[in-house]
C-alpha cells in the first residue's frame, strides 16, 4: 500500500475502516504532511541564507 494523500484519506468513510486501519492512515496523512512541510521549512531556510549572503555581497561593494 502506497502512502495515500491526504485529500484520498478525508474521502474515506471511518465507518468502513477498523481502528487499526485508521491509525495507519492517520500516520500515513500525518506522516505525508511532515515531510512536505519540513522540505519547505528547509527551502524557507536556505533562501533567508541566501538573502543575507547577497545582502552581504551587496554591502562590500
């Protein structure tokens, strides 16, 4: 079973799922959704990065 996104997960009925079933797409979303926002939180990072050392560069100058 691939990892679902998260709009597949929010269409599911709970109903039909067993509890366990449910943890694991609750992981599965909460999992999804950690990854892509710490690769944002490291792309967010790495432009303030490279904003000061062009403002640096830029200062010297």
């Amino acid at each position: 079973m691939g990892t679902p996104q998260i709009s597949n997960v929010s269409q599911q009925q709970a109903s039909n799922l067993t509890p366990e079933e449910q943890q694991q797409e609750f992981e599965a979303a909460l999992n999804e959704a950690i990854v892509s926002g710490g690769s944002s939180l490291i792309g967010q990072e790495m432009m303030k990065i490279a904003n000061e050392i062009l403002n640096e560069a830029l200062s010297d100058e």
